[in-house]
C-alpha cells in the first residue's frame, strides 16, 4: 500500500494541513534531509512495495514537478517517490478569454446534463489574483468570484456559441451574488452550475442567462449563488460602450468645469 502526500505551491505556505500535506519546499527539504529514505523508517516514508505517490494540489505545475523530481533524483528515490496522474488539464483560451494560463482557473469543464456543467478549480501559483494579496492558509475569495465569471463563459462557449456561427460576440455579466459557506484551500476543488436561458430570441441585439453556481471541496460547500449574464454582438457593444464613454467624459468635465 503507498503513502499519498498531497503537494501544495509555495505561495500558500501558511498552509498547516495535516502531515501529509507539504509545500512543494517544505517536501524537496523533507526528501533531501533523508525522511523518505526506504532505511529511515519514518511514517511518511511509506512501505517498501508500495512507495510515496504526490498528488497535486494547488499552485503546482511542471517548473515545480521538475524541482521536486530533481531532489527525488539525487537522493536516488526515483523508484520510491512517483507522481499522481496530475488530473485534468486547464480548459483552453478560446473558452475562458484569458490571454496568460497562469490566469485560468477552470480544468476539465465538461457539461453533465442539459443545462449543467462542472470543472474542476486549477490555482496556478502566479495567477494574477495571488500576486498582490495572499495571506493565511486559505485562497482568496476573490478566486472565487472569479472561478464563477470564468464558468459562465465558458457555459457560453461550450454549450451556446455555435448556434451563431457567423456572430462574434462580448460576454457582459449584469449581476452577481455569492454566499460563502467557508474557506477555499489550495486543495483540489469543483465548481458547478445550471443555466437557466432568458432570452434567445435576439442574437443580433443581445442574449440573456442566468446561472446558479456551487463551488465545493471534498464534498462540502464553499461557496454559491446567483449570476446574470448578457452576450452581445461585438459591433454592438462597441458603440454601446463609444457612446458611454463619450457620456461618461462629458460628465466628468462638466464637474470639473462647475
């Protein structure tokens, strides 16, 4: 029977989970200081059939695999210490619109039903929302938050976009309500939701959703709520928002003028 120890980024290194969770430093320190060594006989060093398998959690890529594999390898563990399947890849940028993967939040996205879908939740250790504000053990909510807008786009993408082939379209969201039941933390985690159609009956002018979404972890609630959301024509949103602006800069000056 192996031992299983979940990895987790360095970013989150105010994580204390339990002795089989490590950062991925905390581990290289624990593989390089002889803790795993078949002869040591510590309790994280697993039998000798079975093994250690590392199973990621969040914030883990392959610059980080290969920093651990490399400390497996020089201490002649490589037989030993094996890495997980690590699960499912991040979806593409065609269905989340973001220009860097470290910012993609979603893997595997997948529809399950006739207006359902899920994904698993996938933190890169550099994704935009860690870099400036990351403290104790827990992922921000704002991950959260966007977790949900990156699903109802992919909602779109996925189960809507080829109806209209020929229509380029802007995905606007035009409310959103979260309820959080707990902490996110970098461990694997899932999100859900159920779209429920508006208005289809305008392609050309604008399509309405509504999406209710559940993000849990290991079977418990973290986070749910509410999402409303539009898709217009490009050209349309674009003289919408030209319009807006010059309104917006009209206003400013006149204040600035009073």
């Amino acid at each position: 029977m192996s031992t299983h120890v979940m990895v987790v980024a360095d970013r989150f290194s105010g994580f204390a989970g339990p002795g089989v969770v490590r950062t991925v430093s905390a581990l290289a320190a624990d593989i390089g200081a002889g803790l795993y060594d078949t002869e040591n006989g510590a309790p994280e060093s697993g039998d000798a059939d079975g093994g250690v398998r590392l199973h990621e959690g969040q914030g883990v890529g392959r610059f980080e695999r290969a920093y651990l594999q490399a400390a497996i390898d020089r201490r002649g563990l490589a037989g030993r210490i094996r890495f997980a399947d690590p699960g499912l890849e991040p979806v593409g940028r065609d269905i989340v619109h973001k220009r860097s993967a470290d910012n993609v939040l979603l893997a595997g996205l997948r529809r399950t039903g006739d207006r359902t879908y899920t994904a698993g939740i996938r933190v890169h250790g550099d994704n935009e929302l860690l870099l400036d504000h990351q403290t104790g053990e827990h992922v921000q909510g704002m991950v959260i938050v966007e977790a949900a807008r990156q699903l109802f786009l992919g909602v779109f993408e996925h189960g809507y976009r080829d109806r209209w082939p020929l229509t380029s379209f802007y995905i606007v969201w035009n409310s959103v309500r979260l309820d959080f039941a707990g902490f996110l933390f970098p461990l694997p985690a899932q999100i859900s939701g159920t779209v429920r159609e508006i208005s289809l009956e305008r392609p050309g002018q604008q399509l309405e959703f509504a999406l209710h979404t559940e993000l849990s972890q290991g079977g418990r609630p973290v986070a749910a709520g509410e999402i409303g959301f539009s898709a217009l024509p490009t050209d349309r949103i674009a003289a919408i928002e030209r319009r807006k602006a010059a309104r917006a800069v009209s206003g400013v000056l006149a204040t600035v003028a009073a």
